[in-house]
C-alpha cells in the first residue's frame, strides 16, 4: 500500500524526533476529549442533553486519527509499520471512551436506538473496554434481550461482573428463557478446546414414559443433582476403561446412570459393571437413547434440574474434565426455571447483522432499514451526481442519531470528493479516519484514490 508506506515513512522520522520535542507534543486534544467524556458521563444521570453535548465536542477534538498523538518514541529494532498499528489500536480504545460517553448520555435520554449505536461502536472498539453493559442495557430497553445476552457473553468469556450480571437476569426475563446459568454453560462449552468437541443441548429433555432405575425409582432428568447418563455400545468393547475413567474423574455429586445402546444387549455391560464392582444404577426401559439422540459410546450430562445437557465422547481423561467443570460452576443465583419462563423453546435466532459494505464501496448505517436520505444519497452518487450525494451523506451525519457514524460518513464523503475531482481532500479523510466499523476496506479506498494526477506543464 504506497499511501500508507509513505505515511509510514513519516512516522519512522518523527519517532526518531519524538523524545526531542516531547514537552512541546502534549497531546493536549486529546486529553481534554478524554475529560469531556468523563465530565459528560457523570452528568449523564442529572443533565443528559448537557452532557450529550460535552460528549459530541469531545468526538470532535479527536475525530481525525493522527498517528504521531499516539506513536511512542521509538526502540532500537523496533519496526515502524508496527508502531502504526499499535497507534492505530490506541486511538480506537481512546475513541472507544468518547462513544460510550455518548452513547451513555443518549440512553439516559431515553434515546436508546441512537444509544445502541454509539455503544456498540465503543464495543467495537475495544471489547475489553465498559461499554457492554451499556450496551447491552440499551438493548433490554428496546425489548431486544437475545443481542442483550450476545453482547453480554461474546467473546467465549461468559464470566459477569456483578453489574452485568443483573443486566443479563433483566435480558433473561424479557426473553422468557427458563435460565439464565444454560446461557453461559452454552457458550462457555462451545468454547471448550476439546477434540473430539463437548456439544451442548439445551433441556428440558424428556424420556419415555415409565423409565425407570433397576433400584425401582423413577429415572427423573429434572432432579437437583446433575446426572451422567453413560451409554455403552452393545459389544462394549470400551466399557472397562471408559468406566474406568468414569469412577476417577467424576465428582461424587453427580448421579452416574447406566445406559445399554438396546434393552435387549445389555449382558457385555452388565458383566464388566459386576466384574469391577460398579454399584451404579442401570436405565431400564426402552427408547432412551433414541429420545435423547444419543450415540454409543458417549456420556451425557444433564444438570441444571435438566435445562443444560452437554453430549461427552471418548477417551474421556481428555474431554470429560471440562465438560464437568462447566456445569458445576455456578455464575447467577436463580431458580431453575425462572418464574418468567414462557414454557416455549428457546429462541436461538441470532440478532440481525449489521448491513455490509455496498458494493460500490459506499458504507451503509448501523441498521436496517436504511432512511429515506440514504437511498436518495446512494441513487445520487451511483447516477453520476456526487455533489448531490454529498451534501446528503453530510446531513445524514449532522443528525447524530449514530444512524451513519462520523467514520463512515467520512469514507462516504471521501469517494464523492473523489467522484468530484478532489482527490487530495478524499485522501486525507481516508488518511485520517481510524475507528470505522470498515477500516480494511478505508485502506483500500485511500489506494483506490491515491494522488491527484500530476498537471502538465
């Protein structure tokens, strides 16, 4: 990318220079964005609209990236095209803390849509930063609990903080999901770096009827107590070790059930059951496997009062542990089911995703369906008019309802300078835009763009 070589270049001299000139070099901008944000952040509660406003001139202070307010003196062998990455990632953590305090002020405005946003940008940003339990409590406010609960445990590291914590019990009842704690051991099992995998199944799970223990009782899915269900295939060629390995790693409080692949080729199991001393009880009944879709050999835990069940296959010393340990953990203090379960399935429709990049490089809003504006602004620019999409494309920004955030707007307005002639203006929008949504595709566009012709002499 010669554009940014070039930039690069830059960079590598000023690094050099920047211990020289550092008491000249505050980034006083950016300090007093940063100040802003905070000062708009606790007005929030008592003066939204005021902080609001502290909120969009600190956006303003710092809307053009520049590299050399965030590059570090440079180290010997220190490569330069890093230390503008690097940059690059501090000012969009910076930028991160500018959005939230928007996006916070919008929502205690009551303004959640444009609130929604601002945040999920700051999310974008830095995803290790606090703007997701803002975010997600703007999505519970707009009735949207499921991306709620996505924003909440994206990531694979479903361990809330006692704040997110009741955001998500809010986004749990709004859903009418029968637990909160099956959405986390979801997650948190998915992510297990097992092989072959842990597969989570969501309960209740339901059994013939008149299943029952060889003790005589009643076999019960729904019980306190976790259950392992250990399915043996009828040959049984793997019984001993697997049980072996049943007896070793499984943890006292958990019920071990017995499983035959058929009722009526059940003796192979039976027989290394007695022959180790097993004194675990057998299912007896017919079509057990086949209710629970169960393959031989495998184990399967249900836990939970059987809302969260995990299917476990051999060898078991390398896939059982953490399947175990995931279901015992305990994040939440609920009753299972809640009380405001809605006794339906759960609904594991992901939220909408966001719209993508047009295919003539014009970037859409945050939503669909898109306003009126940006369809007369893509019509104007793909019909030869980009004066015209211009001005639209910068009062769709003016409204600051986050519908088109300020990055790309700028990537917008650019290829219509561009489409103008004005190649020099469109490359320094371009050159200076680091928070997008689309930033490999900005890049792209400021190669696209690339110098104004040269004139002849």
């Amino acid at each position: 990318m010669p554009a940014l070589r070039a930039w690069l270049f830059v960079l590598c001299v000023l690094c050099a220079l920047r211990g020289h000139w550092s008491a000249f070099a505050a980034a006083t901008p950016i300090e007093e964005a940063e100040r802003l944000a905070a000062k708009a952040i606790e007005a929030a509660a008592s003066q939204p609209e005021q902080g609001l406003a502290q909120a969009r001139k600190a956006m303003t202070l710092t809307a053009e990236f520049e590299p050399t307010a965030f590059v570090r003196a440079g180290r010997k062998g220190e490569v330069v095209e890093d230390a503008y990455v690097a940059a690059r990632t501090e000012y969009r953590h910076h930028r991160a803390r500018l959005y939230e305090a928007a996006g916070e002020c919008l929502a205690r405005a009551g303004r959640h849509d444009a609130a929604v946003r601002y945040l999920r940008r700051a999310a974008d940003l830095d995803p290790a930063g606090g703007s997701v339990v803002r975010l997600a409590r703007s999505l519970v406010a707009l009735g949207r609990g499921r991306a709620a609960l996505e924003a909440l445990l994206a990531g694979g590291q479903p361990d809330l903080g006692a704040e997110a914590a009741a955001v998500a019990q809010e986004a749990a009842d709004a859903l009418g999901i029968p637990s909160l704690q099956t959405e986390i051991d979801r997650v948190r099992i998915g992510e297990l770096p097992t092989e072959p995998k842990v597969v989570y199944r969501d309960g209740p799970f339901r059994l013939p009827e008149r299943t029952r223990l060889s003790t005589g009782a009643a076999l019960k899915l729904d019980d306190e107590a976790p259950t392992l269900l250990y399915v043996a295939e009828p040959a049984c060629r793997t019984c001993s070790a697997d049980l072996e390995a049943l007896k070793r790693l499984v943890p006292a409080s958990f019920r071990i059930v017995l499983v035959p692949s058929s009722p009526d080729h059940d003796e192979a199991l039976r027989s290394t059951a007695t022959l180790y001393r097993y004194d675990w009880a057998y299912a007896v009944g017919s079509g057990v496997v086949q209710a629970l879709a169960l393959k031989a050999p495998s184990a399967f835990i249900v836990a939970r009062r059987g809302f969260s069940g995990a299917v476990v296959r051999p060898p078991f010393p390398a896939t059982l542990p953490a399947a175990l340990e995931a279901l015992k953990r305990s994040d939440v203090a609920e009753s299972v089911p809640r009380a405001a379960w809605n006794r339906s399935p759960v609904d594991r429709k992901p939220p909408a995703a966001r719209p993508r990049l047009l295919e003539d490089g014009l970037a859409p809003g945050e939503d669909e369906p898109p306003p009126a504006e940006f369809q007369a602004a893509v019509e104007a620019f793909r019909g030869g008019k980009p004066a015209a999409a211009l001005r639209l494309f910068e009062a769709l920004e003016a409204k600051g309802d986050g519908w088109l955030l300020p990055p790309e707007a700028r990537l917008d307005r650019a290829l219509c300078l561009a489409a103008l002639g004005r190649r020099d203006e469109a490359r320094r929008l371009l050159l200076h835009t680091g928070d997008s949504r689309f930033q490999e595709d900005v890049d792209r566009a400021l190669e696209r763009v690339g110098s104004a012709p040269a004139r002849a002499k």
